[in-house]
C-alpha cells in the first residue's frame, strides 16, 4: 500500500477558507442545510402540482396491497388529471411485459398495457385520454367481460375436408369441455404440438374456432401469445422463441389463461415499490 503523501499546506488552505469566527464545517453544514431546503421545497412544489396524480397512485397502492387473483378489480379514472399527471403516471408506471387489445362491439379498441408492476394496468378505450384508467386485479375486467359477452356459446362443428385426420375429435373434445366448464374450475389444456395435426385439420380447426375479440401479447426470454377464439372460454395460447418460431401451441378451455394474470405475490411486491416510488417522486 502506498504512504499517504503529507501535504504541508493543507492546514494554511483550510484556515484561508474560514471568514471571522466561521470554518470550513458551519459553511458545509449551511450549505446543506440550504440543498436540503431547496430539496424539501421542490418536493412539495412537485407534491401540489401533481396532487390528483399522488392521490390516485396512493390509492392503487394501497388497493394493489390488498388486492387478490380472484377479487374483482378496482379502477382509477384518469380524466381529472391535467397532460402533465397523466405522463408523469405514464414515467411512473412504465412498461411491463404483457400488451394486448380488446376489440369492442363499436368497432373501438380497448388497449391493454401492464405496468412495470404487476397486477397494476393501464387501458385506454378508443383514442381519448378522459377514457383512460389505472386498473389493480390479476387482469382488465374488459378482457374478461369480452371474452364471455361477444363470442359464441356454443362450438358447432360442420363438414370436416377431406384428407383431414384427428380435427373431427379435438373439436369433439373442445366443444364438450367448453360446455361444462364454470368458473372455478381447472383448464382443460389440449397440446397441438404432441398431436398428429395436418396442415388440413389445423386450417379446420382455425376456421371452426374463429377469431375472438381478445388478443394478448407477452414479452419475457420468449414471446407469448394469447387469443380468445370465436368461441366462449376456449383460447389460443402459443409460445414462441426468440427467434420467433413456435415451440409450443395449445388451445386452453377454461377462464382466462393463468398465463396472462398476475399471481397474489405479486400483488405485494408491487404495492411495496409504489410505496417507494411515491416516497421518492411525490413526498
């Protein structure tokens, strides 16, 4: 280890800094004093500037805490924040890993978009900003409201092609599982990957489901994507790599893929660094 080098100057250097009966430590000490002022200041100019937006991220924090998988979810308007509420909400919140949209009878799209913190959402209905809201629960109400209230009850199953091979069962399969599936009850998971599936049955089975109105995307190591099909409690879920081929495609009977909702951990993981973001930007 180098010596420390004695420097005979430094206490004729020190001495120069004092004025009259001050030093070196009261001016630290004052300006520090003052920083911290000034700090103090900032913070409760920041605090009244953008008190609607603390209140509202107060209160999801608070209801994220308490929040649970199966509870209904709670919603926070954003339509009596001013521009700058709403994109220090957007700063706040951030962009987490799953995305979707949710296509309304009126031809309008419901945006979906999960926070950095999970179980806490942002969604936008249409193009105006009075139609955005936070959302605290496992997944948007909309999803699960359009999923049930604008696809079909019932799967029916027309003249199978010729050359096809299995997709007369698993629609058979699909259809009976659809009917006597209730809320509550576990997903019947139908593995496309492991069956013998061609070209034909895959086209018919595609053209039997349909379309629904709910399209989800995650985005982690892979990507997920989740779709409702025309047919109610019955969803696509296929996983992709990262180079974007499909390792993994099944259709799911049951609720909304548990793929798609935030766990009861994360619930208080996330009302924890709320809680530490308000703490930092807003008091």
């Amino acid at each position: 280890m180098k010596a420390a080098i004695p420097f005979d100057g430094a206490d004729r250097a020190a001495s120069d800094l004092a004025t009259g009966s001050g030093s070196f430590d009261v001016l630290h000490s004052r300006s520090a004093s003052a920083l911290a002022t000034r700090a103090w200041r900032d913070c409760d100019e920041r605090a009244r500037s953008y008190a609607n937006a603390a209140l509202l991220l107060s209160n999801a924090a608070a209801a994220v805490g308490e929040q649970r998988s199966g509870a209904p979810t709670q919603l926070y308007g954003l339509a009596n924040l001013s521009d700058a509420e709403r994109k220090l909400i957007g700063e706040l919140l951030g962009e987490g890993e799953v995305e979707g949209v949710v296509a309304l009878p009126d031809g309008s799209l419901a945006q979906i978009l999960e926070s950095v913190l999970a179980g806490i959402w942002r969604v936008r209905i249409g193009t105006e900003p009075a139609h955005e809201y936070v959302e605290v629960g496992a997944i948007p109400q909309i999803v699960r409201r359009a999923a049930a209230d604008l696809t079909s009850a019932d799967l029916v199953i027309g003249t199978v092609p010729d050359g096809a091979m299995n997709v007369r069962p698993v629609l058979a399969e699909i259809r009976e599982r659809a009917r006597v599936w209730r809320f509550g009850m576990h997903a019947h998971v139908v593995n496309l990957t492991l069956l013998p599936m061609s070209i034909i049955d895959l086209t018919f089975l595609q053209q039997s489901l349909g379309n629904g109105p709910v399209q989800l995307v995650f985005r982690g190591y892979g990507t997920c994507r989740v779709q409702a099909t025309g047919v109610r409690n019955v969803w696509s879920v296929q996983f992709f790599n990262s180079t974007d081929n499909i390792i993994l495609d099944t259709l799911e009977v049951g609720g909304v893929p548990i793929v798609a909702l935030a766990a009861d951990e994360d619930f208080q993981d996330s009302a924890e660094r709320m809680q530490e973001m308000i703490k930092a930007y807003l008091t």
